[in-house]
C-alpha cells in the first residue's frame, strides 16, 4: 500500500511522485526503510549512491512546521507511526490552501528534506544562495533537475528509463498525442510500456507527467483535476479497457482513472524503472 501524504507548496512534486511510486512495491517500501536510522537528534537518511548518510535533526522538522515533538517516534519505535497533529492534515483538492511542506506518513517528509539536502551536498555551487536552515528551498529553485526519473534513481539506486514526446526529457511543451503524430513508432513504444505494467505492476516501478510550461495556471481536463507540468505516481493499468490509474502527490489517497485517450492529451513523459522481483 502507498505511502500517505501530501504535497505541499514546495515544486517537490518529481520526488514525492518517485517516494510514492517506489512505497507502491513491497521491495520498493523496503528499500525506503533502509535508508532510515532513526537516532537520538532524528534520522541519518543513506541514499544507495552515497556514503555518507543526510542528517536530518528534529530542529530541522520543527523549522519545516511538519510536526511537534510528540510526533516523533520513540528511539526504538516503528518508522510507520503517524502523526495526527494539525500539520498533518491533507488536501483533497490541488487548488485547496497547503502547508508549505509534505505532510502525512512522516517517513515521507523526512525523505523530502533529506533529498533537498542530498542534492545541496551534491551541486553545492548550483545551490550556493539556499541556507543550510531552508534547505528545502532547493526544490523552488530554477537549477533543480525536476525531474522523477533523477529521484527515484537517487532513491532506490534502479536504472530509469524515460519514454518522452518532444526532443528531450527536460521539454515538456508537447503531449504524447502530439508526437504521435510525427513519431507513430513512439506511440508503440508507450502502448508496451502500458501493457507490460498491466501485466505485472508489481515488477516496475513508474512516474508518469503532464505536459505544459512550468507556473502554468489552467488544468488540462474540465474536472480540474490534472494540472500542467505535474509528475503522478503510475498506480495501475487496464490494457484490456485503456485506462491508467494515476496518483497525484497532492493526495497520495485519492486515484484519478484516466482514458488512453486524454493520458495521451495530457501527459508527455514516463519514467520506468524494472525491479529486481
């Protein structure tokens, strides 16, 4: 079962959606697990390709609003506890007010600030005007990669592969339907990517994002539901009946089912990663 959270107001969309999809898999929860070790300041949080482990303090999720004190685990304690605070509620709409970071499961937001922290460690010179005491603010910055297949290879360690409309995985300013229409071969190639996880989801994991410009306003479907340049987590796939269950990390609880025909309109990339089951 998927982990529960939300998405706050952080552009953190790309690694919430890469969190979610891998916590979808039992191997891939387990690889979370791992990566946490909750000690007596908060957690050391060991990504696969690094050696030295991410601190994360309890200041740090006391600065971040997330959580109180009692929200903690206790040293000993299971990483699942939930924290029922205020700062926990959730969204249930992507235009509803949200807190500033994650909220919900509390593995998620830790996972959410120790991969800020990561990618400051990793491009400190990209991220050089972001303080150590904000550095979430990573995520709103215009040199982050945003980019899901970038998060759940830093998170799980997997190889990714990307199927992508346009000339490169970083353009979103087309759909899938309208490459199709100059590379029909492209069409194949995601038509057995859609099979293939229909057939057994529980051996990939998979992001999939909607295509338009970055700060865009308007939705791309009339219920208002799918937003432009917005990764989702890949739930499932009826191939027989063409349709794709999707995930929004605003609401890690709620499924939105959408045709092969409007996941052709509003999408333009996936990212796929086969686990080793």
């Amino acid at each position: 079962m998927i982990l529960s959270f939300a998405q706050g107001r952080l552009a953190s969309c790309q690694t919430l959606a890469a969190i979610g999809a891998i916590s979808l898999k039992p191997s891939g929860e387990a690889i979370l697990r791992k990566m946490l070790t909750r000690n007596a300041d908060g957690f050391s949080v060991k990504f696969p390709c690094c050696e030295e482990p991410v601190q994360i303090e309890a200041s740090d999720l006391h600065s971040h609003n997330f959580l109180d004190e009692s929200c903690l685990p206790a040293i000993d304690g299971d990483i699942e506890q939930r924290c029922d605070a205020e700062s926990k509620r959730f969204v249930s709409t992507v235009s509803a007010p949200r807190y500033k970071h994650a909220s919900g499961d509390f593995i998620v937001r830790v996972l959410e600030s120790a991969y800020a922290k990561y990618q400051k460690r990793l491009h400190a010179e990209l991220f050089d005007n972001v303080s150590d005491e904000r550095v979430v603010e990573v995520y709103n910055e215009p040199k982050f990669h945003y980019r899901a297949d970038m998060s759940i290879h830093d998170l799980s360690g997997l190889e990714v592969e990307t199927l992508h409309a346009s000339g490169t995985v970083d353009d979103s300013s087309r759909s899938f339907a309208e490459e199709f229409e100059v590379n029909p071969k492209l069409r194949e190639q995601v038509l057995e990517k859609l099979e293939l996880f229909s057939l057994a989801p529980e051996k990939y994991i998979a992001t999939v994002c909607t295509f338009g410009m970055p700060h865009a306003h308007s939705y791309h479907d009339p219920g208002m539901k799918i937003g432009p340049w917005h990764d989702h987590i890949l739930e499932k796939v009826d191939h027989a009946n063409e349709k794709v269950y999707v995930i929004d990390p605003y609401n890690s609880r709620i499924t939105l089912i959408v045709h092969y025909a409007d996941f052709f309109r509003y999408f333009y990339l996936i990212c796929w990663a086969p686990l080793n089951v």
